[in-house]
C-alpha cells in the first residue's frame, strides 16, 4: 500500500513538473472577456491582460487566443477598451508574438500572428479605432513589426499585412492616418522591408524575392501610390529600392525582377502632387534616381544591362522625362527646370553619355544612340525650343546650346569619330539647324544669332 501511494506520490510530481515547464498569466477586467491559451512543448510562456478600465464598465467584447505547439515561445497581448481581437499561433521554438491593441477609447481592433519555424519574432501595436494587421511568418529568424495609429472616435482604421518565408527576413510598417494600406511579401534570405505611411488613403506594396534585397517606402500626405517589385519573378539578389512622396496623388513604381536582376539600385524623391515616377531595372549594377519637386511631372527610366546610370530631375510642372538604357556602362542625365519641358534618351551599346539640361518653358530634347563612345550634350534655355540628336557608330560627339526662343536643331551622325558644334540664340522669330554626317571624322559648327 505504501509502494503504491509512493508510486501515485511520484506521477502526480511528473505531472506537476511537466506542466510547470509552460507559463500562463491571464488577468481580465470588466464585462464579456474571453482568453484561450492552449501550450503543448516546454518553456513556453502566454500572458494575456485584457483591461477595459477606459470605459465605466471595463472593457467588452475582448477577445485574445494563443496557440502554442513547439518550446520556448512567448506570446503577450494586452488589450484595453471595447471589441478588440487579437489571436497568435505559433508551432515551431523560440517564437515570439507580442500584441499591443488600443489606448482610450479603442474599439474594433483585430490582430493576427501566425509562425511557423523556429525564431520569429512579431510586433503588432494598434491604437484607436478600426485598425487590422496580421502577420505570417513560416521560416526561420524573421522580424515583422506592425504600428498603427488611426485616430479616436471611430476613425477608419488602416490595413498593414506582412508574410515573410523564408530566413531572417526583417520588415517594419508604421502608419499613421486613416484607409491606408500597406503590405510586404518576403520570401527568401535576408531581405528588408521597411514601409511608413503618414495621412489618409495611401497605398504601398513590396515584394522580394531571392536574397539581400532592401526596399524602402515612406509616404507622407493622401492618396499616394508606391509599388517595389524585387527578384519576385526572377533571380538576382541585392537590390536596393528608396521611394520617397510627400504631398497628394503621387506615385512611384520600382521594378527589380521581371527580368533577372541583381544589385540595382533604384531612388525616387517626390514633392508636390500627382506626380509619376517609373524605374525598371534588368541585368546588373545599374543604377537610377529620379527627383520630382512640383506637379503632374513624369518620370520613367528602364535599364537593361550592366553599370548602366540614369539621374532624372525635374523642378515645376507637367515636365516628362524618359530613359531607355540597353548595353553596359551607358550614362544620361536629364535635368529640367521649368514647365512642359520633355527630355527622352534611348541608349543602346556600351559606354554613351547623353547630358540634356533644359531650363525654361515648352523646351524639347530627344537623343537616340547607338554603338560605342557616342557623346551628346544638349541644353537649352527659353521657350520653344526644339533639339534632336541621333548618333549610331562609335566616337561621335554631339554638342548643342540652345538659348532664346523656338530655336530648332537636328544632328544625325552616322560613322565615326564625327564631331558637331551647334549654338543658337535668338530674340525673335528662332533659329533653325540641320547637320547630317555620314563617314569618318566628318566636322560640323554652327552658330546663329537673330536680332
């Protein structure tokens, strides 16, 4: 009898250790309160506090539920005010889910976490009225951070969405405001996602593909647009994207993996409202930026290839730019200064160099070049003034000044090692030039002046 009791003695001790290896505190205040908290491995540790000391009554309609399969996780959710949901699943080791819904008056708030793997680690802090995040994670040493702030008395809250598979994926989305939308996708190594929106109705995506891609999207004012594709169709790794808008209806669009694509980087700067901004990026070390200050400019470059450079900037409104760089180590600059001005370049081959400034109203610049060492300079001041550049061969120069008004310059050099000078000033009616060269070291210098 003694042998059994003993026995008994010894399997209630087990039990009591087994189940001491998991944590739980859960402490609830005011009326229809609900926590489940379920823990299956060892060391796992669930602490829930729903408080709804904001209201007389305390809180209602909480709601928090924890799932826990594998060891060593942490899950805490603290919730304060009325209708708040929050719900963490983890099933791999050493996760950790932390969920912060609500100060005041929150209300209407939802959370969800679900990891999957070993090492995640989820942030989800909301605050006011009607917000929603969730946040899936499936590998291994993943960071999801989540911050919403939409405003008290039942503003519309915002949507921020994360999922990451793969390893040590990092993102951060922080919004303030109200209707924005935000979501990352990463899956793959070590890619970073960091997204902040400030205003109301603004939108931003990223997905990332492959490995070590770094995108980056802050947006400041209403109904901004932002979109960064990286290796999500394709392969390549280290891309790096910066989008930057601050002001009403613009957007700005970054595409890294269409093509195979690694070690780009593309940068966007926007002030004002409804500008565009467009950035393809194919093949390798290559490298765009574009700024916009003003309104209704348009900005779209697409490089295919190897160190190929491309800065567009833009100062005033409804200005277009447009680069098109195909080969290696080509490089255009396109500067404006003014309004309705429009610039376009296409480079095809290896080592061109196209310049285009144009400062004014109503200017237009347009370069086409084909083959080896072709360089064209072109600038403009005034009003209505036009410039064409065409080069195909190898060495040939180009370099055009244009300053007055509806001054018009056409070269078209075909060969090599062909050189044209043109300058034009003009007070009245305009200047006009057409230079045509075919061959080999052919020479050609042009200067008009009008009363």
């Amino acid at each position: 009898m003694k042998k059994v009791i003993f026995s008994a003695a010894l399997l209630l001790g087990a039990i009591s250790y087994a189940t001491a290896q998991n944590t739980n505190d859960t402490y609830q205040n005011g009326s229809g309160n609900n926590a489940d908290v379920i823990q299956f491995g060892d060391l796992n540790d669930s602490d829930v506090d729903q408080d709804g000391m904001n209201v007389p009554i305390g809180g209602l309609d909480n709601d928090a539920q924890v799932y826990q399969d594998g060891g060593a996780n942490s899950s805490t959710i603290s919730q304060l005010g009325d209708g708040n949901y929050s719900e963490n699943v983890q099933l791999g080791d050493v996760n950790t889910a932390i969920d912060d819904v609500g100060v005041g008056y929150a209300e209407d708030n939802t959370t969800l976490t679900l990891q999957i793997g070993d090492g995640n680690y989820s942030w989800q802090k909301q605050r006011f009225d009607n917000n929603f995040a969730t946040t899936s994670q499936f590998g291994l040493g993943n960071t999801a951070l989540q911050d919403q702030n939409s405003g008290p008395n039942q503003s519309d809250g915002n949507f921020a969405t994360s999922t990451q598979s793969g390893f040590l994926n990092y993102s951060t989305q922080v919004q303030d405001g109200s209707r924005n939308y935000g979501e990352v996708v990463q899956d793959g190594l070590l890619n970073w996602a960091d997204q902040y929106q400030e205003g109301n109705d603004n939108e931003a995506y990223i997905f990332q593909g492959d490995a070590f891609n770094e995108a980056y999207q802050t947006q400041i004012g209403n109904e901004n647009f932002a979109i960064s594709y990286q290796n999500d169709l394709s392969s390549g790794g280290g891309n790096y994207s910066d989008q930057y808008q601050e002001g009403n209806k613009n957007s700005a669009v970054v595409d890294q993996g269409f093509f195979p694509a690694a070690d780009n980087t593309a940068l966007q700067g926007q002030l004002g409202n409804r500008n565009e901004a467009t950035i393809i990026q194919a093949g390798a070390d290559n490298f765009a930026v574009q700024a916009q200050i003003g309104n209704r400019n348009v900005a779209n470059a697409f490089q295919d290839g190897t160190l190929n450079y491309s800065e567009q900037g833009q100062l005033g409104n409804r200005n277009e730019a447009d680069a098109l760089q195909e080969g290696d180590a080509n490089y255009s600059s396109q500067i404006q200064e003014g309004n309705r001005n429009e610039a376009s370049v296409a480079q095809d081959g290896v080592l061109n160099v196209n310049i285009q400034d144009q400062f004014g109203n109503r200017n237009s610049s347009e370069t086409s070049q084909e083959g080896l060492l072709n360089v064209s300079l072109t600038e403009q001041v005034g009003i209505d003034n036009t410039a064409e550049a065409t080069q195909v061969g190898a060495f040939n120069g180009s370099d055009v000044f244009q300053f007055g008004a509806n001054n018009d310059s056409m070269v078209s050099q075909s060969g090599i090692g062909n050189s044209a000078d043109v300058d034009q000033f003009s007070f009245g009616s305009g200047n006009m030039d057409v230079i045509t060269q075919i061959g080999i070291g052919n020479t050609a210098t042009t200067l008009q002046v009008s009363p």
